[in-house]
C-alpha cells in the first residue's frame, strides 16, 4: 500500500481548475520587437492588438493596463534588450558629477552649473546646463528630442526623486507624475536603472566621463554670467565632442547616428513638451477662473464648478473631470488681466443666475449714491462688463462684513481720491473708517489707497 505524497493529497483534496482567462495575453516579446521601428507606437501596437481579439473572440485588456504590463515586461528584460544594442532603440539619461560656476553679474555672487546628458547607442550626446537639478529643469532637458529631430521607444534614467518616486526590488515603479506625464506626452516607456547597478546605462555612464574631460574641463576657467551664456560655448564644444573621430574607429558619433539610428527614431509631436504645473480653480460667476491674479474665461455652463488648470510657461489649460474643456495663452504682466473667448459667454451676455450689471447696480443703489457710483464706474472700466462682476461682488459684500453705512461713506471718500475706486482701495479706506470721526488715517492722499493704479 503506497501513501500519498502532501502535494498529491493537495491535488486530491483541492483539483486544480483549468480556467481560461477570457483576456487575450498579448505577445509582449514580439511587441518589444515591433516598438523599436521608426513611427510604431505602444497606441498603434494596442489597436493591432485589439481588432486581433476581435477576430478570435477573446477580451482585450483597456490601453492602460496593457501599458501597465507592457512597461512591466520591458523593466524585467531591460538587461537583455540592453545587450542587443538595437539602434535607435533606446537613450541614456544622467547628470555630469562636476558643475561649472555662474557669477551673478550684478552681485559677483557664484552658483553652480549642472550638466544634463543625453545619449545614444551611437555614442551621440546631448548636454545642456541647467541652473540646479530640481524637477522642471531635469524634465525640461528631455526636450532635447528636439536634437535628435526624433524620440525613441525607450528611455533609461537613474532613480533620482526628480523622476523616480518608488523602485523596488520586486514590484511596480512608480514614477513622479510630471515625469510620467513627459513620457506619456512622447509616448516613452521609462526604464530606471537597478539601484546602484551603473553598468545599467553604460551609455551615459561613459560619456559623461568623456564629456567631463571634453566639456567642462575646458570650461573650467571660463566666466559665464548666465546659464544661457554658458550654453552658447557648450553648444560649439558639443558639435566638435559629437564629430570628433572615434580612437578605435573611422567614423565619429554624429556620422553612426546618422547613419545607424536616425531613420529609426519616431516623429516628435507637434509641439515640445511644456513642464507645467496643476491647481484647482472654481468657476466664477462670470465664468472665469483665477489663476496667479489672472483670469481665464470657460464656457459659462461649467459656472461654480470645480476645474484642474494646468500651468505652464506659455499655457493655461482647463480640465472639467479628465476632460480638457479649453486652454488659453498664458497672461503675463500686471495681475488682474483678463482673457475672455466671445464664445465662452452666455447668451445676450447675461450670466446664469440672472447676475447682470443692473442687478448690481441695484444692490449698490440700496447701499447709497457713492456706492452706486463706484460700481456704475467699475462696470464700465472694463472691454466685457462681466470681467468686473467679480470685483463688484466684491466691494458689495463689504457692507455684510461691516455695515453700509461705513461702506457707502468709504466710497464718498474714496471716489474724491480716484476717478474709478476698486476693491483693495475701498478695503483700504473702510479699515481706517472710525464710528463718529472723518479724521486721521482719512486725511491721507490718494497714493495711500492705491489711487496711482487702476486695478
């Protein structure tokens, strides 16, 4: 008589099911294989994919999570794609370990210079120096796309916090949003290097030793006023490093890019990717939001919702739940600017809600003459009457926090100091107001309450 064994037992007591998974694996190996050709996208391999489950019936899985297990093959077989040296494939990021010094031209006093560095299978390097190593500034370097005319499928970096939240050992990276944000923008797979593992990106490794000695080393004695100044020498330095002929070779880095790799790269987007940050607004009344003292307008049905704005240097982008709804040039100047589509306004321009300019004028009426006077005014200072609604609620609502009386007297005093009184003014003013007295803090010039300006 035989006695079973543990895992037979198992087996007896627990019969293993063959269910088939109704999603579809997809070839992950074959894909990898497929990313790395000139205009081929993870999108376009996930379509390809999709309309292929169609045809033998099988569920596909959603573009996000066949990115989420896409990546995650690419990350665990980093090492043998590293070794296949595929052209055109991949590009080595990292920072250069010595720093050049800016002298402040007014102060005399000395920062440091940071180089960033970008490189190919080919050996060809981009450089840029950067004012510090803080997170804008390492994204906005990957720009150098731009360079290159072309991006790749992959993209190797270190696990500096600037990008890299989370790496461990065994489970998911996570990435800093603005840094996935970049990649998703250029549709690159980020594939950080084994912690402490440098041979991970021998690429960069190498030429940022060569670009120490190539670059910086002559740049040691130089005086640069600005990074942009900085940049100018390191742009010549670069094109000599790049077309310098290898030791051991008859060609040089820029003539093996050219040749080997830049056919293969994909088509940039339309525009260079723009480092930007995010806030929350709410719509105004007047169909606006507040950004940095400035305001943007969005379609007036979206009124006291709440909106994610995306802030770059040049763009303000409004997003209602994760769907973009409108952008605008970004304001720059004097606070308290206005940018307002026609097309965002409510018919006959008047406001949901029935706020207009003559129901606020009727508010003021019932405050007293001055006031009335001062909103007449602001309502008419403006080139679109509802980009003053929000400063007339607003010196309106000062009769509730002190009382209307005091409100209409800060507005007598404030309309003998300025043609067209705003907020801060009138605040200003109704502060310094005493119960039964016209004097002291009263007596002083327009200057005082901001009468020299017209915001």
């Amino acid at each position: 008589m035989r006695f079973l064994s543990d895992s037979e037992i198992e087996e007896k007591l627990f019969p293993q099911k063959d269910i088939e998974s109704v999603y579809l694996e997809p070839d992950y190996s074959s894909l990898s294989n497929e990313l790395t050709k000139k205009d081929v996208t993870k999108k376009i391999l996930w379509e390809e994919y999709v309309r292929h489950c169609d045809v033998i019936n099988k569920m596909p899985y959603k573009y996000t999570q066949f990115c989420v297990k896409f990546n995650k093959y690419l990350e665990i077989n980093k090492a043998a794609m590293h070794f296949e040296h595929i052209p055109g494939e991949k590009i080595e990021v990292d920072w250069a370990w010595q720093t050049i010094s800016i002298t402040d031209n007014d102060t005399g006093e000395i920062s440091k210079g940071y180089l960033f560095v970008g490189v190919f299978y080919s050996q060809y390097v981009y450089a840029e120096i950067t004012e510090d190593m803080k997170q804008e500034n390492w994204i906005m370097a990957h720009v150098m796309f731009n360079f290159y005319k072309g991006t790749t499928p992959i993209l190797v970096c270190d696990n500096l916090k600037t990008g890299v939240i989370k790496h461990p050992k065994n489970g998911e990276i996570i990435l800093n949003d603005s840094y996935k944000e970049m990649a998703d923008y250029y549709d690159i797979a980020i594939i950080p290097a084994a912690v402490r593992t440098p041979k991970a990106k021998p690429s960069a490794e190498a030429s940022v030793g060569k670009l120490t000695a190539n670059i910086l080393g002559r740049l040691r004695n130089e005086t640069f006023y600005s990074v942009h100044e900085a940049n100018q020498l390191v742009k010549q330095l670069l094109t000599e490093f790049n077309s310098h002929q290898f030791q051991k070779r008859d060609d040089s880095r820029i003539s093996v890019f050219l040749l080997e790799e830049q056919a293969k790269l994909r088509p940039l987007p339309k525009d260079p990717y723009e480092y930007g940050y995010w806030k929350q607004a709410t719509v105004q009344y007047n169909y606006h939001v507040s950004i940095e003292k400035m305001y943007y307008s969005v379609p007036y049905t979206y009124i006291h919702q709440k909106a994610n704005v995306r802030v770059t240097n040049n763009t303000i982008e409004v997003y209602i739940g994760h769907r973009r709804i409108c952008s605008h040039p970004r304001l720059k100047g004097r606070t308290g600017q206005y940018s307002t589509n026609p097309d965002h306004m409510p018919p006959n321009h008047k406001i949901a809600n029935e706020w207009n300019g003559k129901r606020f004028i009727n508010w003021a009426n019932k405050i007293g003459p001055n006031t009335e006077i001062v909103i007449t005014r602001l309502l008419g200072s403006y080139k679109v009457e509802q980009q003053a609604y929000n400063g007339c609620r607003s010196i309106l609502k000062l009769a509730d926090s002190n009382t209307p009386a005091k409100l209409e007297k800060a507005c007598e005093k404030a309309l003998s100091l300025i043609h067209s009184p705003r907020y801060r003014n009138i605040k200003l003013i109704i502060e310094h107001i005493q119960e039964n007295d016209d004097t002291g803090a009263l007596l002083r010039g327009s200057s005082y309450y901001g009468g020299n300006t017209n915001e």
